[in-house]
C-alpha cells in the first residue's frame, strides 16, 4: 500500500514541467526578460500573455488611443458583448465601454503636504 502511494505521487511529481517564457515586443522581435520588462509601458502598451501546451508567450502590444473600428471588427465587438452579456446588443444605440486605464488619476491638489 505505501510503494503504491509512493509510485503514484513520484508520478504526479514528474509530470510538472516548468514551460520556457519566451518575450516579444511590439515589432515581434524576441527579446529578453529584462528588455520587456523596461519596455512594458501601460501608457504606451499592454503586455499579453499566452500558453500552448509547451510554452510560454509574453507579447507587448502597442495600445490605439484614437480612431474608428472597420465594420469587421465592429460586428465582432458586438457579437462579443452579446455573448458576454446574453442580451442582444441594439444596433440603434451608442455603446459606451468603461474601462480601468493603466495609470490612476493623480491628485488634483499636488500643493498640498
């Protein structure tokens, strides 16, 4: 009973791998830990993370202030807060997204001590 125990722990042990990080940047180009972490700017870009079954991708994106979505990606927008929500999304009405920004606001009274 315990070399059973003992067999199917060492088991479970074994199977854990560390998967290898590997870092982007904004032109694609790999880069290492240090470079990213220098580079990763919330005001100028966001970094991405993703996972397969063998490794690790960090990705920096650079964030689009301004300007107007193309049809396309409009039409995914709105099929994506239709599944998100489970409403219908009116395509009569104006969509108003409030979001986090990567820099809090500061205090408006810096005189102060």
């Amino acid at each position: 009973m315990r070399l059973t125990f003992l067999f199917i722990l060492f088991t479970c042990l074994s199977f854990g791998q560390e998967k290898p990080i590997v870092f982007y940047n904004e032109s694609g180009e790999k880069i290492d830990k240090q470079k990213f972490i220098v580079n990763k700017d919330y005001s100028k870009n966001l970094d991405l993370y993703f996972e397969n079954d063998t490794i690790q991708i960090a990705l920096l994106v650079t964030r689009k202030k301004f300007g107007q979505l193309d049809k396309n990606t409009f039409e995914n927008l709105k099929s994506y807060l239709t599944e998100l929500t489970d409403k219908q999304i009116d395509s009569t009405q104006n969509i108003v997204i409030n979001y986090l920004t990567g820099l809090p606001k500061k205090d408006k009274n810096t005189s102060s001590k």
